[in-house]
C-alpha cells in the first residue's frame, strides 16, 4: 500500500505491513546525473517491490536528503550532517511505532548514509517495539552483479548508477552518449572517507574504469537483482540481522 494515499483510519488495517522508507539525497552527481539520483533510486525499486507485494508493504514518501558532507564545494547539494539526519530518523521511527507499526525497512541507496543509518536503526530498535533494519542497496549480491555487467561496482555516477537511473527513470537522461571518457579514474580504497569528492575528482564522477558505460539493459539487469534484495529483506523480516555493507 502506498502509505500516503491512505486515510488515518484505513491506515489501521494495514499494521501487520513492513513499512518501507526510501532514503536517499540530494547531491551533486557528476555531469550525467541529476541532484536526486539517489532518491530517486530508492524510491523507484521500493515501489516496484510494492507493486508486487502491495498488502504486505506499507510505502512511505522517501527521506529525499541525507548526509553529503562528502560534496561540499559543489553547487547544488544540500546536505544535513550526521547527528541531526539520525535525530530526524528518530523522530520518524518513533510516529511510525506509535501508528502501531512493528517491522520497518529504512532503504537507504546513498554511501554516505550507511553508518548514520545502521547506527539509528539498532540504537532504535533496541528501545523500541518497532524493529527498523538498516538495508543499503547495495548490498554484495548487487555489486556482485554491478562488476559482472561493467566491470566495476563504481562509487559514484558512473556506469553502474548511471545506466540504473537511465532506466529506472529515462526522464532525467542527460546524455545519449554510451560511452564517455572517465576524466578523473578514482583508485577507490577508502578514500572517499578521509577527502572530500572534490579532491578526488574534479567532474564529481568517481568510477574506476577509464571509459563510462551508460546501458539501460544493463541498468534493467541491476534493478532485478535490486528488487530482488529487497523483496527478500521483506519476505524474511528481520532477515539475517545487519544488512548494511561499508562502501
Ligand atoms: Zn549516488
């Protein structure tokens, strides 16, 4: 069910759902890419999975900021930084347990978000009736998936979530090129955690690989491997525990 489009008291008959908040942000992505790449990823594979699961799923609108401290210096981003984005899942998490919800999935598809998100939802969960896993898309079966279809799992608007939101939402194209030289290849390693974008890559694109790759077949293979994260994380609530992976 789309939770937004219930009444408060039809909303009451729908307790036993998982609830579903797509998490995302707003920031810069590169020049293929728009602002809300992210959210826009997390929302689109969340409501494919409602789709297909409508009285089992209670979709919420998606959280479309985040943490992107990591973006300072490039126009466009806005950002909350960590200690105040978890005290606004707080707060979230805690109107949705007393709406009397007891499983909640915060579907998180931005980097930047994994440890204020997983560190939220277990200090969360352990206080309240409401169980929240933390679940970042992309979890080892989607990287997996990323490096067999382009070669490389990339980091940041580059092949792998280029071709995803080409074909999730082929409104926000950019580019018609299919391949595009990388200006800026990025070693990867950690990095991304002691310098900023910036200092990285001067285009804001952080990818290994020195061609891009956009293939909206390709970025249709990915989001089946996506949903199917998803549809299984909310088939098997809570699942295996933490489902969140560093990046
Ligand atoms: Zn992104």
């Amino acid at each position: 069910m789309i939770a937004g489009n219930l009444t408060t008291e039809e909303i009451k008959s729908h307790k036993n759902a998982v609830a579903i908040i797509p998490f995302g942000a707003f920031e810069q992505h590169g020049p293929y890419l728009p602002l809300l790449t992210d959210t826009y990823i997390a929302e689109s594979i969340a409501s494919m999975v409602e789709a297909s699961n409508p009285t089992g799923v209670m979709l919420y609108p998606a959280v479309w900021f985040g943490d992107s401290i990591e973006h300072d210096g490039f126009d466009g981003t806005l950002s909350v930084n960590a200690f105040d984005m978890m005290h606004v899942l707080q707060n979230l998490f805690e109107w949705l347990a007393k709406s009397g919800f007891s499983k909640a999935i915060l579907y998180n598809a931005h980097g930047g978000n994994v440890n204020l998100a997983a560190t939220i939802c277990e200090e969360f969960s352990r206080q309240s009736s409401l169980k929240v896993v933390s679940m970042f898309a992309y979890t080892p079966a989607v990287r997996a998936r990323a490096k067999d279809l382009f070669g490389v799992s990339d980091t940041h608007g580059g092949s792998t979530e280029t071709s995803l939101l080409y074909y999730l939402r082929p409104e926000v194209q950019k580019t018609k090129e299919k391949t595009i030289q990388n200006l800026h290849p990025y070693p990867g390693g950690g990095l991304l955690s002691l310098y900023s974008v910036r200092e990285l890559s001067e285009n804001g694109v952080l990818e290994k690989n020195v061609k891009i790759t956009i293939d909206t077949v390709k970025g249709k293979a990915l989001s089946e491997v996506l949903v199917e994260a998803l549809t299984h994380q909310v088939e098997h609530f809570p699942g295996k525990g933490k489902t969140t992976v560093q990046v």
